[in-house]
C-alpha cells in the first residue's frame, strides 16, 4: 500500500508496525535514507503540527519537499479546481503528496486521479488519519497497551475529525469507549453504528464529563471546530450554545484516575480554554508529548508507504457479477395477469412495495412514448398483503434502470414478457460499486455538484438486505430510504 487515505484502509497489522516503527524512530533517531524523493505539502486549510511535523520528518529522512501552506498566493485563490492543482504536482515529479482539503474524500479523489502517493493530512471534518495514528502510538507508549482501557472522548464530536478517525481505529482494540459532548456536538450515529458494528462493543454517551471522568483511563479532548458550523446567524447561535460548555481544570481533575492521560489533538482555543493552562504541569498531560510524536509518527508513515511495508485492506469486489436472481415461471401465460395489464411484450414489475408504484414509475424514467404505462396500486398479494404491479409495454429495463430499481425496491420481482408468455422472471441484483446513479447527500462532500470539483458520484454496496450503501469519498452510508429520497432529489 502506498497511500494513506482512511483508517479504515489499514489493518491492525499495519497500525502495529506503524506504532513499533514510531517508537523505534523516536527512540534510535530518525536516519537518513538513500532513496530520496520529491515530497509535495499541499495544505489548502491551517495547520501547524501536521505540516510542519510532517515536513520535518520528509526533511530528517533526506527527502526534498516543496508546496503551500493556505492558498494565499497560489492559483486555487483564481478558482482553480483540486484536480489541476494535484496534476501539476505530479507532472513536476513529485512522489508522494501530502494534503489537508475542507472538502470531505478529498484525498480518496486526488488517490483516483494522480499517480502519486496521497496521505490525507485532513479531508473537512471526516477523518485525520496520521493523527490518530500518533494518539494510538501516544497511548501505546504511555499505556503500554491499547486494549483494556477506558477511553473518553470529549468536546466536538460533531465537526472533529481527529475523533473520527479516532474511533474508527479503536474497532481494532478492545477498549471502552465513553462519547461526552453536548448534544448538538455529538458523534454521528453512523459513525457510532460504524464502531459497533465491527466490535460488538457499547458505547457510553453523556453530555456530563463528571459522570463518567473518574472511570477514565485516557481523556481525549477536542476543540470546538468554529469554522466547520453552518455560515452566518444559524452558526453563530449553534456555537453560542456550546461555546465553553466544559474546561479541564484541576478542581476538575481531583475526581480523576491518578494516571489519567490527557490528550488534545492541539490547537486549543485560547479565549475558551478546554484545558486550563495550569494543567500543563500534571504528570496526567499528554498533549505536548503527543504532539512531539507526530514528526516521529509521521516519519514512519513515510517509510513504511515508500518502501511498501503496509498490507492494506484490499476491497473484495465481487466480478462475477449475480446481477439477476433467477425465479421459476409458475404460470407462464399468466393469463389473470395479461386480462388486467394486457402485456404482450414488454416489461411486468411485480410486487412492488405498496404506494411505491408511481414513484418507482417516476424514477425509472419511463414514459408513454415508449408505449402504454400501467400502474396498478394495492393489488392484493398472498405474500406481501398489498402490493402495487408495473406493466411497461415494449419496453425491456437498461442496466441503470435494473439497479435503479433494486435500490428503491427490495421486494419487487420482473417479469419479460414476449409474445403474451413469460419468458424470464427474476430479482434484479445489485453490482458491488453504483457509479454515478445516486447523489451523496452529505453537503461536504467533494461529490457534491455544488462543490464543482468533478468528482463523479460513487458507493458500494456494503449490504443488500436491508440496504446500505456507502460514498467512495466521505465513506457516509445510506440506507433505502435515504436513497430513495436521494433519487427524488
Ligand atoms: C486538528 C485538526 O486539524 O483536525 N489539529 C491537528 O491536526 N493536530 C484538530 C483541530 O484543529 O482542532
């Protein structure tokens, strides 16, 4: 593997080996290698640690390094789109990129388009994968472990993505995990159905850090992302609301374990402390150390990419596509069937979902120039009680209308119809990747039209039945009938 784009590309082999190197580094120095390249920082949004920890590895290891830190100065300010930006990078011979975008899959689009090597230094607020790497590498380090602790995550849930990446890769260690946050920070339930799903694992939630911080082993603490809430009075009066909300304090810290760790991705706000200064000085923090690591973190990121230590997470997709579920034919003539619809040729959808026989019309596109439409609502059904019945006339489905179909309708089966018989009756499946059908319904992502960056629309089907399905880039699923309302725009 020679991009880092998402923890959830990563298998805890490759966290571990990535944690061992770290340590290593941070312990023998970092060594020069021989095998320099040329390594782009593209840094569209603010950092300080990330960048600079970053190019100091790049530099320690003996690479060369050039790029932008904010678009102040460069061609993005004329509305230049992310593509063109990334191709002149890798047209002027750079080998690996490394880049922070407000925009969530970013850094999945640029892998895409550039034969370079990515690493995600931050896509909006969806994920910061380094980062979490350095805290897994902090707590394995001041821990010795990283299964068998309580961790508690607190302040903006919400718009951080330190915390989300965060989560992601504490599916792979069985620890506990405790979310505080004001309610309208919270973690998002499908990042939290994400975690469990893979662990099996609860989650503690509460919007007071008093019930649960004496349970704590490690306190992880945010700050609150001003600059990702909604523009102008909407975002002033949902950060009025939160602003201040909690302070780590050592009034506070008396209730703590002894050996609490405390970490904070950093920067943290100075006109609202989330962490007193005055904590500082506790063996308790963490923050400053674990910022230290992330130059030696980093720098085995861009070893072990470079020289393709990582095994990575290969995507199982299935080629041998099962795109039609056979069904036998019963009656053949159908003949109560053809008295009501009377099809001779064409297209018979059966048991759709009741009142969903208009909107599954509307949404195949098909149209009364193509021939007579009929849509028969709550016919009654043995299996289904009611059920609404599709008769296209001349008229056999292209592929997309196929899977158009099967996402909106789980149940519905079609008849082809040649000659007054039934010549095929199936369910139509799904392929393992819907290109361009569906519309990312999550407003930061780069899919989105309104971002115009180009990025063609793309999910996996993760489950058929109940259907969920997930963006390529910002990785939000979607289940039927988020899809469904999705399709009627
Ligand atoms: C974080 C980020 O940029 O997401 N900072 C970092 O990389 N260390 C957290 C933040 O900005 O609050």
């Amino acid at each position: 593997m020679k991009n880092l784009i998402s923890i959830k590309d990563l298998l805890r082999d490759d966290i571990e080996l990535l944690i061992k190197e770290s340590l290593r580094m941070k312990e023998k120095g970092i060594k020069r290698t021989n095998n320099n390249v040329n390594i782009a920082s593209l840094f569209f949004e603010n950092s300080t640690r990330t960048r600079v920890s970053f190019e100091t590895a790049a530099q320690d290891l003996g690479h060369y390094i050039n790029g932008f830190s904010g678009t102040e100065g460069t061609s993005v300010k004329k509305g230049e789109p992310l593509l063109d930006t990334l191709k002149m990078f890798e047209g002027y011979g750079y080998q690996l990129i490394h880049m922070r975008h407000g925009l969530e899959g970013s850094s999945r689009y640029a892998l895409d388009n550039c034969n370079c090597s990515i690493v995600n230094g931050g896509d909006g607020a969806n994920s910061h994968p380094t980062q979490t790497l350095i805290d897994l590498m902090t707590i394995k380090s001041r821990k010795g472990k990283l299964e068998n602790l309580n961790i508690g995550l607190i302040g903006d849930l919400k718009y951080g993505r330190t915390v989300h990446s965060l989560l992601r890769a504490m599916g792979f260690f069985d620890s506990k995990i405790f979310l505080v946050s004001p309610e309208s920070l919270a973690m998002s339930k499908w990042r939290q159905e994400d975690y469990k799903t893979k662990t099996g694992n609860e989650i503690t939630i509460s919007d007071n850090l008093n019930e649960v911080l004496k349970e704590l082993d490690v306190l992880y603490v945010t700050r609150i992302q001003r600059e990702r809430f909604p523009e102008g009075l909407e975002g002033d009066i949902e950060y009025r609301k939160v602003s201040g909300s909690y302070n780590i304090n050592l009034e506070l810290l008396q209730q703590a374990k002894q050996d609490l760790l405390i970490l904070h991705p950093l920067p943290r706000y100075k006109l609202n402390m989330e962490i007193s200064m005055d904590v500082n000085k506790l063996n308790q923090c963490g923050y400053y150390d674990q910022a230290a690591n992330g130059k030696f973190m980093r720098a085995a990121i861009i070893e072990c990419l470079l020289n393709e230590r990582l095994g990575g997470v290969t995507r199982e997709l299935n080629n041998n596509l099962q795109l039609w579920d056979e069904l036998p034919i019963k009656n053949g003539s159908k003949k109560g069937q053809r008295m009501i619809y009377r099809l001779d040729n064409g297209t018979l959808i059966d048991h759709i979902e009741h009142n969903r026989g208009d909107l599954v019309k509307s949404l195949l596109g098909v149209n009364s120039y193509d021939g007579p439409i009929l849509v028969a609502n709550g016919i009654r059904s043995k299996r289904y009680g009611r059920k609404d019945v599709l008769a296209i006339h001349d008229v056999s489905l292209s592929p997309e209308q196929s899977y158009m179909l099967s996402l909106i309708s789980e149940q519905a089966t079609v008849n082809i119809i040649k000659n007054k018989r039934v010549v095929r009756k199936g369910k139509v499946g799904l392929p393992d990747v819907i290109d361009n059908l569906v519309q990312c319904q999550n407003m930061k992502c780069i899919s989105r039209p309104e971002h115009y960056e180009f990025a063609q629309n793309k999910f996996y089907v993760e489950r058929k039945g109940p259907l969920k399905i997930r963006c390529h880039y910002c990785e939000q699923p979607m289940n039927r009938e988020e899809v469904t309302k999705a399709l009627m725009g």
